[in-house]
C-alpha cells in the first residue's frame, strides 16, 4: 500500500489542505483529511511536503515525442510513453495522421501485443485517427494522397475494443454523417476538425453524434459574425468539449480566454498536438510522410504552415491559468476529468476518489511537476520525500 500525504489533494468538487490518499495496488481506496484516513502499518509513506496532488494528466492529441512519430513507425508507442510522465502525463492518445490504413492497423496492433516487460509510463488508451476523412483544403501537415471521403466501410472495425477510442473528420463532406452515426455507436468519440463545414453542415454533424472539436480555430476557417461556421458551432453547443492547443503560437492568449469564457470550465480539453521533436533540439524531425523543421519555440512545415506543437501538457496547465486567470481547480479539471468524460471513461480516470485508478501527479506550489505515479507506482521522480 502507497499513503500519500503532506499536499493540497485538488477532487473534482473541493480542495483538501493537507490532505492524504491511500492507495492500494493500482486503486485509490481513501481520499480525505489526513486525519480522517489513517495509515496502515505497513505502508510505504511518500511526504509531498506541500503542493498540490491531482489526477494523471491525459492528452488527447499527441503524434510523437523524443525522435519519434507514430505515423512514421507505430511500433515505438510504448518507448514515448514511458517517457511521459515526467510531464505529469499518465494516459494519452497516440495520434495517427493521414496516412495508409495499414498504418492504422499496424498502430493497432501494437496496442494489442500490450506493453513491454516492466512498463510503467503512460499509459495508452487507444488511438486518435486524425484523418483520413479531412478536408483537402484544410489538410494542414496531412498528406493529400492519403485523404479519403468518409467511408463506413473503412471505419466499420473501428472501436476501443479494436484501439480506436478517436476519430477526427470534417462533417461537410459526402456520407460523413453515417461515417458519425456508426462511430458513435461502436463507442468511439467523433471530433470535427481540418474542415471547411458552415454552420448548418457543423449542427449536422453535431445532430449525428459528434462531441468534440480538435484543435479549435486551427486547420478551420475563422469565426465570422455572418458566417460563424464550424467555429461558432462548436462555441455555442453546449454539448461539445473543445481541444486548445494553449501553447501561445497556435493560438494568440486573448484567443484562448475567449474560448474558455465561451465553453466555460467544463467545455475546454487541453492538448499538446506534440510532435517527434518533444524533449528534443532543433533540428528536423518527422511528421507522417512530412520532414518538419524545429526551431527551439515552433514546428513548422517547408512553406511555414504550422505542423504540431513543442508544447508539454503541464506546460498547457501553467499557460492557461496565465491566459484566463482562471482557477487551478478549474485548469486541472482541463487535463484531467473533462478528457476522461470525453472517451467515457471519467469512472475509471481524471478523479481522484475511491475506486479511481491511482493515477497521480504531484506539482508544487509553482505547479512544476514534482512527481508522476502511475497504477499506484511511482513512476518519475524530482522533489519528493520518503518517510
């Protein structure tokens, strides 16, 4: 058993100063005042010694990191995972990109083999088809020979059960609504993005199951007081989460305030949108079939179109708290339970609360990443204390 104490536990619904969690194996088991849950003999005692604890971060957009891009080679998901929770991250979606349907498949099959002996990282929770059913003139860094019109023939074997837990498309093109409706009901979430879609081809997809929106104002025509298209869908339904890529590049901070103010605490989900060069110099580094070039701050394609982002998800933490002002609880909530809700898996993740897996990330005061525990190991360590 893993006692947990010395830190400010942020739940879902209040703060516990001075707080403890008892955890038990790979479950949380007790949340509360530490003199409310006692410490059982035996148990190994790690003293945060202030800060706060929350639940493991979750990205749902992150194409690569450390050299690495799942597009290009799938087979080295689990080398980038184990390296993501010195970021605080302890679940993600490994992101395919336009590409082959072999790839695809490839991509799950590596998730299907499982992790290798002794894994310990972030953990996978299924795939984020970006793509193939885009937009051409809203590709981005996708590559157009590889874009598809939606075709429920393609997508009839995706679902969790098969590693697919994300699908992004563009809802204005041919058949995209069936291609949504048969998502929807083989459980996976369905996200509109890289479209051209009006407002009235936006409600549509929205009316056949869509709940998401990637990337919001990117790689979509800008919001327009006469034509607010899929932009102002996404803003005004209140039914929708939006991903932000809160890195200050792609998106300006007066921008991402007015998203938030717009969604409101519980619509907005933080992503990275992260690309091979995460943690890594500039220099170029791959993105599906494109090379892009990094400088240090951005990554950027040969004709400049942005191509991914350098940005950390606890950097996105601390950046958006910065651009709205909002409260620590309510930017948590960001990387936390909202994603969790979006895949409906908000039971098992993105709370802490007994039954929860016990998957823990402690910042200090500051909100620097001080440690990472994943299905109740600690898995990343910097300021800590044992006991």
């Amino acid at each position: 058993m893993l006692y947990i104490t010395g830190a400010t536990i942020l739940t879902t619904d209040r703060q516990i100063a001075a707080g403890a969690v008892l955890v038990d194996g790979a479950r949380i088991v007790a949340v509360g005042p530490a003199g409310s849950v006692p410490c059982p003999p035996g148990a190994g005692v790690y003293k945060a010694d202030g800060g706060f604890l929350v639940p493991g971060l979750i990205d749902l957009q992150f194409n690569g990191g450390f050299g690495h891009d799942f597009t290009a080679d799938p087979s080295t998901i689990w080398e980038v995972a184990d390296r993501l929770p010195r970021y605080g991250v302890t679940a993600f979606l490994p992101t395919i990109v336009t590409s082959p349907l072999a790839t695809v498949a490839q991509a799950q099959a590596v998730l299907a083999a499982g992790p290798p002996a002794g894994f310990t990282g972030a953990w996978p929770l299924g795939l984020h088809l970006e793509g193939p059913f885009l937009h051409p003139e809203k590709r981005g860094a996708h590559n157009p020979a590889y874009l598809r019109l939606p075709d429920p023939t393609v997508a009839a074997g995706w679902s969790p059960t098969t590693g697919v837990r994300l699908v992004t498309l563009a809802p204005e093109l041919p058949d995209a609504p069936a291609v949504i409706r048969a998502l929807c009901a083989a459980g996976v979430t369905v996200s509109a993005g890289h479209s051209l879609a009006d407002l009235a081809a936006a409600q549509a997809g929205l009316a056949a199951g869509i709940r998401y929106g990637t990337h919001l104002f990117n790689a979509m025509p800008p919001l327009n007081h006469r034509a607010p298209g899929l932009v102002g869908a996404l803003l005004t339904d209140p039914q929708t989460t939006v991903g932000l890529i809160a890195d200050g590049i792609h998106l300006d901070p007066a921008v991402v305030k007015l998203a938030w103010q717009a969604k409101g605490p519980n619509g907005v989900n933080l992503v990275t949108d992260a690309m091979a060069a995460l943690g890594m110099p500039a220099g170029r580094y791959p993105l599906g079939d494109h090379e892009v070039t990094v400088d240090g701050t951005s990554a950027r394609l040969a004709d400049g179109r942005l191509a991914g982002s350098l940005l950390t998800l606890d950097q996105a933490l601390r950046n958006l708290m910065t651009f709205t002002g909002c409260r620590a609880q309510e930017a948590v909530a960001t990387v936390t339970r909202i994603p969790a809700a979006v895949l409906g898996l908000v039971e098992e993740r993105g709370r802490i609360v007994p039954g929860a897996l016990a998957d823990l990330a402690l910042f200090s005061d500051d909100w620097q990443v001080k440690a990472t525990i994943t299905a109740g190991q600690l898995v990343y360590e910097g300021e800590y204390a044992w006991v």
